[in-house]
C-alpha cells in the first residue's frame, strides 16, 4: 500500500505524480512528487491544493482532475533528447506532444484530458515536468543518474507551485518517502 499523499482541500491546483514505480525510472513522477512532500511544506491560498500519487491509474483521475485551475504532473517522458533530460510542457505545448508517446500511460493522460474538455470540466491550464528516464528495467527504485536528477525536478516543482502563489518552505526534517524506502529494502533483499 502507497503512502497516502496530502489533500489540502477543495483544490484549484492538483499535482499529480504519474508512473509505474516497478519499473525503475518510470516511476521518477511518483518518486518527485513523494520528494515534494517529503522536503517541503506547502500552504495553498483559498483557492487549495491537492497533492497525490496518481500512479498508473487512468479514469479514477477524472474526478480529482475535474475542473481544477492548474493541473501539475509530475512524469517520466520521452521526448527524444538525451536521458535524464528534465522538460517543462505547458498548456499549448500539451496537446502537440500527445501527438507522439510520452510514457508508458501517456495515452491514458491524453485521453482524460480530451474527455474532461469534451465535458467542458478540464484544468484551465496544464504543466508536465517530466524527465527522460534512463532505465526501464522491472526493478524498484530509480537508477542512481534518475536519482541525481530527481532534486532539479523537484525544484521545477516548486517553482511551478511559487509562481501559482503555494507557499512552500523546507521542512525542518524531511519525512520519510514510502517508495524511496521500499527501494532500499528490495536492494538489501528484505521483503516489503
């Protein structure tokens, strides 16, 4: 069972962290998005913010994504440039890079997105921070370069959620990450 992601309130912003987290870096937008929780503390305005791991799930993400302001989604992408490479893709840029596969789950994305607009329900604007993975493998765990990685992405995070008006300040002590455990008890060969 995954840890349960924090739920701020009736949300104007949603971040969402998207991947497969049993197959290495794929899960690198669940991995940034548990980091995000981890390292900082984040107090939205009226408006709220729902922070969550939506994982490789498809239409249980309608109701969360239905008619937020700012969808945020954290992902694994393939866009062509080299591995490790961490991309911004915003609003109109969106729906020109669901014209080739992103992810592994990219079409269940785009998909939700087109029926929430076809509702006339979808987010007013939305922005993937993704990074190329670098491994693929079926193991737990990022690579050690998705691992170096990880930080810019989350910074990319932050600022995303600073320039939305989210207060965010680190936590005095980081809180435990369920996946990042999880990763180094399967590397010591201890059952979850």
């Amino acid at each position: 069972m995954t840890e349960e992601f924090t739920v701020y309130g009736d949300a104007e912003i949603l971040v969402i962290g998207m991947g497969n987290v049993l197959m290495q870096d794929e899960g690198v937008g669940v991995r940034a998005v548990e980091e995000l929780e981890s390292r900082y503390e984040i107090t939205a305005g009226p408006g709220g913010i729902d922070i969550m791991d939506g994982g490789t799930t498809g239409t249980e993400l309608l109701e969360p994504m239905k008619g937020v302001k700012h969808l945020i989604v954290a992902d694994a992408i393939n866009t062509g440039a080299p591995a490790g490479t961490i991309v911004r893709i915003a609003d109109e840029e969106v729906p020109a890079f669901f014209q080739t596969k992103l992810s592994n789950h990219q079409l269940g994305l785009s998909d939700l997105l087109a029926l929430l607009t076809l509702r006339g329900e979808a987010p007013d604007h939305v922005t993937i921070v993704g990074m190329v993975p670098h491994h693929l493998e079926n193991k737990l765990g990022l690579s050690d370069e998705a691992n170096r990685g990880l930080p810019e992405m989350v910074d990319m995070l932050v600022n995303e959620l600073k320039a939305l008006g989210v207060q965010v300040s680190e936590r005095a002590e980081n809180r435990p990450c369920y996946w990042a455990e999880q990763a180094k008890r399967e590397t010591a060969g201890q059952c979850a």
